[in-house]
C-alpha cells in the first residue's frame, strides 16, 4: 500500500511539473512558434557582408520579421544551359525572409496579399533596402518607399516561389556609384580641360614676361615720348613763319597742278605739242 502511495506521489508530481512547464512556455512566449508567417524573398546586386541569418526586418523602423536565408540565385533557381543567365544571375544574392503576417493581417488570402503588394511595387515604390545598424558594421533590412520611376526593380526572368519585393541600392552603394560616375566624368570631361588650361597656361606665361618687361620699360618711353613732343612743340613755335611759308607754297604749287592737270585734260595735244607762248613786250 505504502508502494502504491509513492507511485501516485511520483506521477503526480510529473504531472504537475509538465502542467507548470507548458504555462511557463507559454508565458515566456513559445506561443509565437505557432503565429503564421509570411514567406518573403528580394534579390541583391551588391555585397551584404555583414547580413546574417536572423538579422532583424523592419517595416519603416518597425520590426516585422527576420531573415531566414541568404543563398545565390542561381542556387536557388535553376537556368539550365544559359550560360549567360547562369553568369548574370550568379552576381544576384536572394535573401529569404520570414515576415509576420499580423503586417498584412487585414488580408483574407494569399491572392489578396499577391495583388496588394503588386500594386505596392508598382504605383507606391515598395522596396526592401539594406540598412546599418549604427556604427556596429551589422545589417538589417529595411521596406520603405521610394520613387518607383527612378528606382527600378532588378531584371528577373523567372517566377519567384514566394512573395517577392523588389530592393534598391543601399546608401553607401548609391555613394560608391556617384563616386564612380563623378570620376569618370572628371576623367572624360574636365581632365582634358584641365589639360588644355595648362597648356594655355604655358603659352601665356612667355606673353606675360614681354608684358612685364615691357611695364618696367614704360616709364623711360614715356618720359622719351614727351621729350619728343616737347621738341616738336618747341620748333613748332620757332620755325612757325618758316612753316607758313612752306604752307603757302605748297598751297600755291597743287593750285598750278590742278590747272595743269585740267589742261591736259581738255587738251592734251597743245600740252605735248604746242608751241611755246609769243614773247611779248614789256615796256621798261
């Protein structure tokens, strides 16, 4: 009887200790094994070295889900013979995702989940980013919104298994793509104009040299310049009657020019072959 006692003490004892258990899993939160979740995947043409399996989700800043896998594509998908797919597709890194469904818990089905995130995409630019978390070097992704006419979705040509939400570069790629494009620019634009500038530069340089010697020179040809002028000034003043009489004189020769060239005009042969005039008499 006392055996039988202690085995009813010991089950028991089992019974309540697996009553107590439960309650205690269920407290601490086991019960979220059992919500439903969303099966979600994006695709990266980019390194995401330091997203690891189980990095957090986030819906603009609100924890949504977690990530349940990293692969490539094309361990994923298969592309058969097309090496050039094969090689494409092979940069592209997908990124599986377990999203909680309460995000889309207004949804009746998984149709009207498929055409509301269609519509997301394409009208209200739904994309998935990566994001840094602080200075810790450790990533996390982040759906957004963005300008769906300047952020495109990645080129796919096959039919993703799951949901599928499009990403976009992170920041620090858009910063190395700038970089890159500005670098290039400079090197096909501005470089061979900096080239041309040096080049003009090295013409100038020898003009600027005349210029300055000429500079140093100038007030020496000034002060000769005005020497001169005061010379001519002076002989001017002196030789004034003399220059009126030169004036006159060459006033009185271009009038016999004239009439001499109006009489060859008019009559050129008394000119060349005329006589000369009658001596005449004049009284004493």
């Amino acid at each position: 009887m006392r055996e039988k006692n202690h085995y009813f003490r010991i089950g028991l004892f089992l019974v309540i200790g697996t009553v107590l258990m439960v309650v205690a899993i269920v407290i601490f939160g086991a019960g979220e094994l059992f919500d439903k979740s969303i099966q979600l995947e994006t695709y990266f043409d980019e390194s995401v070295q330091g997203l690891d399996v189980g990095s957090f989700v986030k819906y603009r800043g609100v924890s949504v889900g977690k990530v349940k896998n990293i692969t490539v594509v094309t361990d994923k998908y298969d592309f058969g013979d097309n090496e050039q797919a094969n090689d494409l597709y092979n940069q592209y890194v997908m990124v599986e995702i377990d999203l909680d469904a309460r995000l889309f818990g207004r949804l009746k089905d998984e149709q009207d989940l498929g055409s509301t995130l269609s519509r997301l995409i394409s009208n209200e630019g739904l994309r998935i980013k990566i994001g840094y978390l602080g200075i810790t070097g450790l990533l996390y992704l982040e759906i957004d919104y963005v300008d769906p006419k300047e952020n495109p979705p990645l080129l796919i040509t096959w039919t993703p298994e799951t949901f599928y939400i499009p990403s976009v570069p992170s920041p620090i790629i858009r910063i190395e793509q700038a970089v890159t494009t500005f670098s290039r620019e400079f090197e096909n634009e501005f470089l061979p104009l900096l080239q041309n500038l040096n080049h003009a530069s090295e013409k100038l340089m020898p003009i600027l040299d005349n210029f300055k010697v000429a500079s140093d020179d100038f007030p020496s040809i000034t002060e000769d310049l005005k020497a001169s002028l005061n010379h001519v000034n002076n002989l001017m003043t002196v030789e004034k009657d003399s220059i009126s009489e030169l004036i006159e004189n060459l006033r009185v020769v271009s009038e016999e020019l004239k009439d001499f060239s109006l009489e060859l005009n008019q009559n050129p042969s008394r000119v060349l072959f005329g006589k000369p005039p009658r001596k005449l008499d004049v009284p004493r």
